[in-house]
C-alpha cells in the first residue's frame, strides 16, 4: 500500500534533518541544516558530557546482555543499536541513549553485586549453617540443565534413526561416508565431555569457601569504590536535568583574564526589537 502511493506522490521525499541521519551531515543539501553543530556525529566529549559515569560501565553491560540471549536482553541489545547509531550520526540525539545507557549500567552493577556478594555470602552462610548450597552461577545451572536435555534429545534421535541411517547407508554403500560420519561423531561427544569436566572444575574453584572470600573482599572493594562516584553521578544528573529544563536569556561568562561578566545579549536584542519595530511586526531570524 505504501508503494502504491508513494507512486501516486502521496509521501513527500524526505526532509534535510532526515537525510542527515543516513548521509553525511554534511551533504544534506540544505546549508542551513548543514551548519548546525548539533547536526554533527557526536564525539567522546558529547556522550561522557550527557551520560557521566555511565558512558564507561555501559558498554560492558551491552557485552552482558549479549552472553545471554533472552527476549529481555535481546530487547535492550536493539534498543542500545539503534540509539547509538542515530546518536553517532546527530549529537542532539544522545539523549536517546539515556535509558537504554542506564538500563546497561544496572546489567553491570546487577551482575557484579549477585557474582561478588549475594551468591559468595548465601554459599558461605549455608556452609556454616549446614544448609543446601546454592547453585555457583546461574549460567551454569542453565547451561548443565541445557546440556542434559540435548544429551536425552540426542540419544533419542539416536535411537530412533539408527536403522534408517545405517539402511541409508547400505543403499549408497557409502563405507568412507560412514566412518567419516562415526568419527566425528565421536569427537564431537570428546569434546563435550571435555568441556562439562572443565565446568566442573571452574565451578569447584568457584564455589571454594577461599574464592568466596576473595570475592567477597572484591565485593567490598567494589561497593567503596562505587559509592562516592555514585553520589557523584546524581548529583551531577540532577545539574544537568536543572540545566536543560530552565533555559536562561542571562548567564555569567568569564573573559579572557579571568574577569566576571553578565552576558545580557540576548535581552538587549529582544528590547531594541520593542523600541525599534511595530507591535505587529514579523521578525524572521535563524535559531543558531
């Protein structure tokens, strides 16, 4: 339908603004969208000005939610794409990196409290109180449950299309196809048996009451460390909020020795517009 009535012009063709975002600022073919600076592909100084602490704990929460591929994280994984594409093309659109830029932050801080403190203390509190230990990560759990359903799956395939195969295989009288077939087969159960031995290993080191201390002092370190940048971060982000939401004619400037000035520019123009035109004047001025 869309088609149909761009053919009978319906759609006009796209603005200046937005060629901007698929082109090269500057060849949007308007001068005037072209020499906007916000029009311009944002840089490290625009996303660490908007987003303070978490333009640096963000991309490792992105990496994260890549890990594990859920509906959830799969959501966020797009919705981070997409915002960062549109804000690398246009700097005004860093803003649209706020929530998702936050919500990849909580992914890193979520990860680390439950791997450094919430799992290492209930493991060594069930230890000393002699209760059931909990699992050592949730990747693990799920990645041994996983496992297990795909060794019955495959043993049930097995089962079932042993004869067919091997009549299949009588019919071509494929020999080497077979032993080719067998032994990689064979490796690939190798393999996997080499990498639950691993995970045992891994999980036995990690669930050690010694790793659960030296996670738990990590933890510790880490909760120092985080707080007063914390702190920081809101107050910061309630100056920033402050600053955007009350836009000001008047503000203080310093000159080039240091001097203290008010500059008052904006004010002064719009008083000579009242004493120098008609009440019903149309002025026509270009924003920037």
């Amino acid at each position: 339908a869309a088609a149909l009535l761009m053919q009978f012009g319906y759609f006009g063709p796209l603005s200046a603004r937005v060629r901007g975002l698929f082109v090269k600022h500057t060849r949007t073919g308007n001068p005037l969208v072209d020499s906007v600076a916000e029009h311009q592909p944002a840089n490290e100084q625009a996303y660490s000005h908007y987003l303070h602490h978490i333009y640096h704990i963000a991309p490792y929460g992105f990496l994260l939610s890549l890990v594990r591929f859920t509906d959830a994280n799969l959501f966020i994984v797009l919705y981070a794409g997409t915002a960062y594409f549109f804000s690398n093309k246009m700097a005004r659109l860093v803003i649209l990196l706020g929530p998702v830029a936050s919500a990849l932050g909580g992914v890193l801080l979520g990860v680390a409290a439950d791997q450094l403190l919430v799992r290492p203390v209930a493991r060594l509190g069930s230890r000393i109180l002699r209760l059931p230990s909990p699992p050592a990560t949730g990747a693990a759990e799920a990645a041994a449950a996983e496992g297990a359903e795909e060794e019955e799956e495959e043993e049930d395939r097995s089962g079932k299309d042993a004869s067919a195969s091997a009549k299949e295989r009588r019919k071509k009288g494929g020999k080497g196809g077979a032993k080719a077939e067998a032994a990689l087969g064979e490796a690939w159960s190798h393999a996997r048996a080499l990498g639950a031995l691993a995970m045992e290993g891994v999980e036995l080191v990690y669930a050690n009451p010694v790793s659960c201390l030296l996670r738990i002092a990590l933890g510790a370190y880490a909760v120092y460390w985080c707080v007063p940048r914390g702190r920081e971060f809101y107050d910061y982000s309630h100056q920033l909020a402050e600053g955007l939401s009350q836009p000001q004619i008047m503000f203080k400037a310093k000159t080039y020795n240091g001097q203290e000035v008010m500059v008052d520019d904006y004010r002064e123009a719009y008083w000579w517009l009242r004493d120098k035109t008609p009440e019903d004047a149309r002025v026509m001025a270009w924003w920037d």
